[in-house]
C-alpha cells in the first residue's frame, strides 16, 4: 500500500503459508521496481519469515528479495 501516492496492492491467498507469503513478497517487490526499501507492516505469524524466500526462490534471489525489505 502506498497511500501518499493514491495506490494500494492487495492480493487474496488460498492460505497463510510461507510460501504464499514468498510469493507476495516477489509480487509488491516487482510492482515497486525503485524502491530501494520497503517497509512491511505484517501480522506475528510464523509464517511471516524471510526464511521461506530460501525455500521458494533459492539462497540468492532470497537475499535480493530480504534486502529490500524493512519488516519491524
């Protein structure tokens, strides 16, 4: 969501898996191509882990991916 902008991304999930999450990750990192970080606000779950990067996209892109975001 970007609201000093005027424009949101939202995205439905059939479950609040780890790989889901990846997934979204990778969706709002490519819909914000020149923001250097992105700052993620999320839920306690434990499925909100970078970790699950690794698993979806490999030990690289998993790194490119985490580095752009701020997740307090």
């Amino acid at each position: 969501m970007a609201p000093l902008e005027g424009r949101h991304l939202t995205h439905a999930t059939a479950n609040r898996k780890g790989p889901a999450f990846a997934r979204d990750l990778k969706r709002i990192s490519d819909a914000y191509p020149e923001a250097r970080t992105i700052h993620l606000i999320v839920d306690n779950l434990n499925t909100r882990r970078l970790k699950f990067l690794v698993h979806a996209f490999g030990e690289s892109e998993a790194k490119v991916l985490s580095s752009r975001f701020e997740i307090p």
